[in-house]
C-alpha cells in the first residue's frame, strides 16, 4: 500500500501541491526519493531516518521509495522532511488514523526529531488557501504572521512526536507567544523620519510627486548637484497609502525568498541600490534565482540615484518590469517569475559635469557630450516615464510656515486611490489599469483628444507617452474629486511631461 501525504512546493513566489508518496517494501536496505529533487532534497534521507529512530522503527533490510509528485517540478529545499516522515510512518502503521486531505506538512527535521524552520515557509503559507488546504502542521517561526494568515488553520508544532500525537487525537500546548494588548507596535509612524513639512520649496516638485503617489506613475528628476533631488525621493515613500494585509505577505515573503529581513509593517518598502549594483542584483537571478531589488521594491520605491550611471543593459532591462509588474528569469533547469509593481524614481544630473542650468556654476559640457550622457536612457525606457522634473538650487532662507505635512499629502493620495479602486473594481491604480478600462470609464472630449493630438505631434510624443498623459490626466482629476478627466487636468498633465528636459534643452542651445 502506499501512502499518500500532502505539502507544497515553490517555483518562485507560486506555490503548487506536492503529493508525499511513499512506499515500504521488503529488500536492500535503502531509501530513495525521485520526483527531480535537488541536493537538499536528497539529503532528506538521514534526516528522515534519524526522525524515524524516535518511535523505534526498524527500516533495515527494508525499502523506502519516496515519490514527490508532481514529477515534472524540480523540488528544492527541507521543506518537504516533515511530510516525507509522516507519510512512512503511516507506511509503518504507527499512525493509527486517517491523514487529512485538506491537511499539509511543511518544515525541515533535525537529526532528534525536532521540526525546525525552512525557507520559503511564508510563501508556501500564502499559497495553501488557493490550493485547497485548510490545514498546516509547520514549525514555529516568529517572522511568519500566522494572524494574518485568515481562513487557514496554522498547527505549530516542535517536534514530529506532536504531530503523530495530534494526528492520533491529542491535543497540543500552544508553542505562539502570548502578545498583551498593551504591548502592540504600531505598523506605520504617523511621524515619518522624513516628512515633506521640512523640505524647503520645491512645491512643483511636491505636487508632482503627490500625483505620482496618487496614481503610482514613474518620475525622472534632473537637476545639479545637492538640488533636492534624494530628500525628495527618500521623502516619497512618507505620503504612499498603508499596505494591505495582503500586500505585507508579499512583500515578507520576496524578503524572505531574497535571504533578507523585514519586520511586519505597513509602510511601503524603499529600495535604493547604488550605481555599481550587478544588472543580477537589480533584476533577479543567480544559479538558483533570486528576488533582485526590484522585486524587493514590489508594493513600494525603487529609487536609482543617478541612474544615468547605472549600465545601459542594467536599465533596459527595467523595460518589461515597467509594463507588467513583472519579472520573468529563466534560467537552464528552471523559469520563475517574481512580482515587481513598484514606483520608479530616477535622479541624475542634466549633462556630465552636473552644472548645466545651474544658477551658481557655469557648465563645461559640450552639445555632444551633453547628448551621450542622456542617451544612457534609452527611448523606450524614457517613454515608460510618466512625469518629468527639472529641478533647481533653492534659497534656505525661505520662510518654512505653512508647509503642507507628510500626513496631510497622504491623506489626499489615499482618497484618490480608493475612488480609483472604487472606478476599476478592484486594487489597482491609473498607471497600472488597462488603457480600455481607463478610456471605457473616463472617455475624452473630442475637444481633449484633438488638444492632445496637437502637442503630441509638435514634441513628437510616441502613443505611449499619449497614453502616459491620459493616464497622468485621469490621477490629477481624482485629486481634485472630479468624476470626468478634466482639461486643466490635461494641460497639467502635459506640463509634467516635457518640463523636464525641455528647460534644459532650451538652456543648451543657448550655451
């Protein structure tokens, strides 16, 4: 007979069921497990055994064959030790009753029986609901928020006496520590580090970055040097909605995957690689692919800090990212695909010497090394750009009353995303919605299609960037409540798009 038991794989950030099989049979001494198991996989077999001693269970001059199913995914990771040991011992009958269905085993064996954590738990959690499993036997892990984990009976045991001795009818000691309703830490900080109330000036810049927050669009800063440009992109992040609850499980569980550390909370993540970063740390890979610093960023920031630094294939590659929230790696033995819906902030200066435009240097660039130094950016990934930004040094000595908190701006930003939500049904933005739902729920004029059509083909804008404008268009109308995409909000938007580098142009050709 054999003996089937339920756990789950990973590919990626998706997780599929794997079905334990295992049989026991008179002959040599072994045990073997096939379904395309990696090293870790395969190492299984001393672990298992050495569990098995626990309950006095002689396997000598006996056969285990292991079957992890479905055999055409490669397994990889201890995830798997536990439902491998449960499933032969009820193989060996120690286990009188009936093994759920619905039921799943997850966690990697110590060599005395102890359950211990693997990676790649939080995701396997994440994905037993949609796979049809109500309940998990996993080891203790204080990283995993098992509250949040709704719908989905978490068993946490210690050892794999617990689970026979639960299987069999007992019950368990809970092993979670007990958290007094005095001691809860707050998940977001209504006083950010950064707060857009101490940012002198740059109220242009302020609210183009409130649209870009509002309806999650990308932006470009140019500027010279110690301008702004890093306070307001580290500032950004202070006025972005809270994430959902399902939100923070993603993004724990790239962490996770990533080998990194994120603490449960509700402030949208920020990334900000240095220039030198590997095009493998920015998008993701390795031997064994890896979350990369986009996929980090998902549901946050990504800010690349004089991005015109950073090497031209590293900067492609954000192309397909940009248009779909998503990375594809493949790779000889595997192909994965890792979320990446993130904000792209990009700063750099406006030629080489940093100094064109600026009020206090003069610039030393000439025309041809002022264009090479932009064509870093590739068009196709300028068009992926929505709004573009032209910066300027500032007075410190502007009165500083009256600036608008990180507090206020988010509130705002926040309204606009629940009256788009509310539009398109579900959680999704203007900059990420398809462009039929946008033109299907907010239609232009053919007034304001014959006013665009008229700048786009004067600055000789691509239909994406048409489209970019529209969508910009759509995001300022929310801010100032308005149900139809209105022409201020259009004109608005154009300005967003060509203010950027069309000062400094203008600036060029006059030098």
């Amino acid at each position: 007979m054999t003996v089937k038991v339920s756990s789950i794989g990973l590919k990626g950030l998706e997780g599929y069921r794997v079905q334990v099989e295992v049989r026991i049979r008179t002959g040599t001494e072994s045990m073997v497990i096939v379904g395309l198991p990696d090293a870790s996989v395969k190492e299984s077999r001393e672990r298992v055994v050495a569990a098995l001693g626990h309950f006095d269970v002689d396997v000598t001059d006996q056969k285990v064959v292991v079957n992890l199913s479905p055999s055409e995914h490669k397994k990889n990771g201890p995830l798997f030790d536990l439902a491998i040991a449960i499933a032969a011992l009820k193989e060996l009958n120690m286990i009188k009753g009936e093994i759920p269905i619905d039921a799943a085993f997850i966690g990697a064996l110590s060599l005395d029986g102890m359950v211990v954590k693997a990676e790649g738990m939080l995701p396997a959690l994440i994905s037993a609901k949609g796979l049809g499993l109500k309940k998990i036997y996993l080891p203790f892990d204080q990283t995993i928020p098992i509250h949040m984990l709704t719908d989905l009976e978490c068993i946490v045991v210690q050892h794999i006496e617990d689970v026979v001795q639960h299987l069999e009818g007992q019950e368990l000691l809970s092993f979670l520590p007990q958290i007094a309703s005095n001691e809860q830490i707050p998940l977001f900080s209504d006083s950010p580090q950064k707060d857009f109330r101490l940012v002198i000036g740059h109220e242009q810049p302020k609210r183009a970055l409130e649209i870009a927050a509002a309806g999650e669009h990308n932006v470009l800063m140019s500027g010279p040097p110690g301008c702004g440009k890093s306070l307001l992109a580290e500032t950004f992040p202070s006025i972005l909605p809270t994430l959902t609850n399902q939100a923070q499980l993603e993004v724990m569980s790239l962490y996770q995957l990533a080998g990194e550390r994120r603490t449960i909370q509700q402030n949208a993540p920020y990334r900000h690689p240095h220039h030198s970063a590997s095009s493998v740390a920015i998008i993701g890979g390795g031997s064994s692919p890896r979350p990369g610093e986009i996929s980090l960023a998902h549901h946050g920031v990504l800010f690349l800090d004089e991005i015109a630094e950073f090497t031209k294939k590293t900067i492609d590659m954000l192309r397909q990212p940009l248009e779909t929230g998503l990375v594809t790696i493949s790779r000889a033995h595997s192909t994965v695909t890792y979320p990446s819906n993130f904000i792209l902030i990009g700063a750099m200066n406006p030629c080489p010497c940093g100094y064109l435009g600026s009020n206090h240097h003069y610039c030393t660039c000439s025309q041809k090394q002022i264009q090479t130094y932009r064509n870093r950016i590739s068009g196709p990934v300028h068009d992926r750009l929505d709004i573009l930004l032209s910066l300027q040094s500032i007075n410190l000595d502007q009165p500083s009353k009256g600036q608008e908190s990180s507090n206020a701006i988010r509130k705002r930003v926040e309204k606009a995303r629940q009256l788009q939500y509310q539009r398109y049904q579900t959680e999704i933005s203007n900059a990420k919605a398809p462009f039929e739902v946008i033109t299907a729920t907010s239609p232009l004029t053919s007034d304001q299609q014959k006013m665009l059509m008229n700048v786009a083909s004067k600055q000789n804008w691509s239909n994406r960037v048409q489209i970019k404008i529209i969508r910009l268009a759509r995001t300022i109308s929310d801010l100032a409540g308005e149900d139809q995409i209105t022409d201020t909000a259009i004109w608005e938007a154009m300005t967003l798009r060509r203010q950027g580098l069309h000062k400094q142009q203008s600036i060029a050709r006059e030098t």
